[in-house]
C-alpha cells in the first residue's frame, strides 16, 4: 500500500488538457466573447463550474414583478445567449431563482417554486422558438430561493437572487 506522502503527481511542461476539458474552454471562451456587451454591463456572469459553462443572468428588468412573461430587453440578451449556445453541444439546463419574498396571491402562481419554474419554461421556449437549439437540448427547473447567492435581508441581495442561471453540460 501506499501513503499519500508516497504518491508524487508530476505535470509535463507541454501538458495540455484534453477531451472534455478542451471543449469547455472552447465554449466558454465562445459564449465570453458573443456576450461580452452583457458581461461588461454587467447582466451576465459567465464561469466554469465542474464540467459545465454557467451563464448568470441578473437583468432587473428580466421579468414583470410576480410574471413569467420576459421583457423585450431581456428577449435580445436571450436571442445572443441561444445563439452562442446553438455553436455548443450538450445539455443546456436552465435554472429559475427568486427571492425570499412570498408571490403576491395569484391563481397562476401558488409559490416562488411555481414562478421561478414558469420563468426557466419561459426562457427554454424563447430559445426554442426564437434560436437553432432543440428542444431535446433543454431541461429546467425552479428552485425559488433555495439557492441564494445575495443576502435575503437587502434588496440588493435580492435583486441578485432573481435570476436565471443557463448551464452547458458537454
């Protein structure tokens, strides 16, 4: 048997990455620079997590207060996104987020698991409809405000919680 102290991991100097690892930096290179506006504007986050691209959409004016209907401005960020990804391949999963704040009574929305999974439906349809990406391509899910990134008590940190997140898993 052997230590860890034992076992000595040595990198060539020409080393590169290979399979899987070359393609995420492919991709994500890619998506950086077809959404570079939103980057430098700061709407759109994009990073490598494990073996997928994410792209973070923080836009404020995303969606209605308590709809899932996108707003024009938000349609144009979405058009860039699905076409940057349309190049990829992979699953593109979509991601719903809120807040902490309860949805205001509504017969549409009965939860803020109800609104953030309407939210990823209605992003996954828009890039359907509106980009080259299938439908087989996609999958969402709401996760309301199980996955917060902002503090809850500001609202700063809430606007930062509503968001959707797009992950490419190649």
């Amino acid at each position: 048997t052997f230590a860890t102290s034992d076992i000595v991991l040595k990198r060539e100097e020409n080393w590169e990455p290979r399979g899987k690892e070359i393609v995420n930096r492919s991709s994500i290179e890619e998506i950086r620079q077809a959404l570079n506006d939103e980057v430098e504007d700061g709407i759109a986050e994009i990073e490598q997590v494990g073996d997928s691209v994410l792209i973070r959409l923080t836009r404020a004016d995303s969606f209605l207060s308590g709809q899932a209907k996108l707003s024009g401005n938000f349609e144009a960020t979405l058009l860039r996104v699905g076409n940057a990804l349309g190049k990829t391949r992979g699953i593109i999963r979509i991601e719903g987020h809120t807040d902490n704040q309860m949805v205001g009574f509504s017969r549409t929305f009965r939860s803020n698991f109800d609104l953030s999974a309407a939210r990823a439906a209605s992003v996954a349809d828009f890039l359907v409809r509106e980009t080259s990406i299938q439908n087989g391509r996609l999958t969402i899910s709401g996760l309301a405000d199980s996955k917060p990134i902002g503090d809850n008590a500001t609202a700063k940190g809430r606007a930062t919680n509503r968001r959707i997140e797009v992950y490419l898993d190649e």
